[in-house]
C-alpha cells in the first residue's frame, strides 16, 4: 500500500532561512561585478583611477558590507543540513 504523500507546503522559517543563505551566497558574485562594473563603461583603455572611480568603489564596498550585515542575523539560526528537511520518495 502506498504512503500518503506529504503535502508541498514549505514551512515558512526554512524556507525563509534558505532564501536567504542562497542571496549570502550570491553577494560575492554580485559584488565582483559591481566592482567590476566601471571597466565595462571605460571608453578608452586607462591605467589611471579618477576620483569617481574611488568614490564608486567605495560606496560599493560599504553597500556591500551593509548586506552581508543585513543578511547576517538571519543566517545565525538554523537548520542542521539542507538535505535534512527534504522529501523522501
């Protein structure tokens, strides 16, 4: 005889807790391209860094630092494994 099935519903604190290890994981990639930004909008190949591109780079950093501070709390509980709460079939 077959097992009746759970139903999809995702409690809403894992799920929550998933969302958001998965944007801690992406703010590294986010933030690499950020930096990364400026190159892409350089008209002419230059060595040199004008006072804008500091300023940029500085205020990307500190956004960054105020994410990972945002995303920090949440991270702090938490389950054991992601596998743990998974379906079994």
């Amino acid at each position: 005889m077959k097992q009746p099935r759970r139903p999809l519903f995702l409690a809403r604190a894992p799920y929550r807790r998933r969302r958001l290890r998965d944007a801690a994981r992406l703010l590294p990639i986010v933030g690499a391209f950020l930096l990364l930004l400026p190159l892409l909008w350089a008209r002419e190949a230059r060595l040199s860094l004008t006072s804008a591109d500091v300023i940029y780079f500085f205020l990307v950093w500190l956004g960054l630092i105020g994410l990972a501070a945002a995303l920090a709390p949440g991270l702090r509980g938490g389950d054991g494994g992601d596998g743990a709460d998974d379906e079994e079939d």
